[in-house]
C-alpha cells in the first residue's frame, strides 16, 4: 500500500493536479520547536485506512498514516506516557481555522489508540476538495471531527 501511495503522489505531482505533493503539514512541539512534514514523509509513514459511511452516505474508504505516526515522526512523544505527558493536547488545525482536540493519552496506541488517521485519498483517489489532508475518525457517530484541508497539529499543555 505504501507503494502505490507514493506512486500516487508522484503522478499527480507530475501532472500539476492540486495534491499532497503540494501540502505541507506542520507540526509544533510543546516547545515551541516545529517540523514541516511534506508528502514524502508522510508517504513514508505506514499506511491505514478506514471504511466509513458519512452522512448516510456510501461507504468510502479513507487511507493514510494514523495520526500518532505522524506525531511520533514529528518527535512528539506519544507512547509510555505518564504524567505531564498525560496533560498535552494534539489541536489539529485546518486551513479555515477549524480545530479539533485530542487528548495525547486518547491518541497512544498502547492507551486510548484512537483511530484518527489524516487521510491522503478516499478510495484510492486524492481527496479533492476534502484535502490534501483530512482527519478522519473511524467509530465517529457523526463527522464532527474530521477536519478538511488540514495543516497544522500544535501540541499544547492543557490547562490547569
């Protein structure tokens, strides 16, 4: 599956079609220190996908790397947590100003192992006006999370 998303990235890259070839995702750290992961590095990433149906809709699969992959390629510690690592938030930042909120406990995959991944294509097609990179949350009762065009994930202490 990795192959053919890079494969994916690369024609379209080509072709000049609006894509994650263009997008970059950055990610600021609890401090302050930030890493911009382009289409390369998220095609790194292992791939997962979900099949969800959205609005009584048809079923659509969505594929790309789990959201906590992307953190831990970031450097944000998300597995072991204890303590202060209990008390940060991924604030997950869309190119309209929408923002969505995860607990880095609710994220880890040895805790909460929640099933946000940011999506690259829905049914092995780039994502449209959806992207390039959409959270999706499978299990969701409705999409109320699952922001469009997302490009920033800021890690932050929650408040006390």
């Amino acid at each position: 599956m990795r192959l053919s998303l890079a494969l994916l990235l690369l024609v379209l890259a080509a072709s000049g079609a609006r894509s994650v070839a263009a997008q970059t995702l950055t990610v600021v750290r609890v401090d302050g220190d930030s890493l911009v992961l382009g289409a390369d590095a998220l095609a790194a990433l292992p791939v997962a996908s979900a099949r969800v149906r959205v609005h009584d809709g048809p079923e659509r699969t969505y594929a790309g790397p789990r959201l906590a992959d992307v953190l831990i390629a970031a450097g944000v510690r998300v597995d072991s947590l204890r303590g202060a690592g209990l008390a940060r938030v991924a604030v997950v930042e869309a190119s309209d100003g929408y923002r969505v909120a995860f607990a880095l406990g609710e994220l880890a995959p040895g805790l909460g192992g929640s099933p946000a991944l940011l999506a690259l294509t829905v049914d092995g097609a780039p994502l449209g006006d959806d992207g390039p990179l959409r959270l999706v949350i499978e299990g969701d009762g409705r999409a109320a999370r699952w922001a469009r065009n997302v490009v920033r994930v800021r890690i932050v202490e929650a408040a006390r």
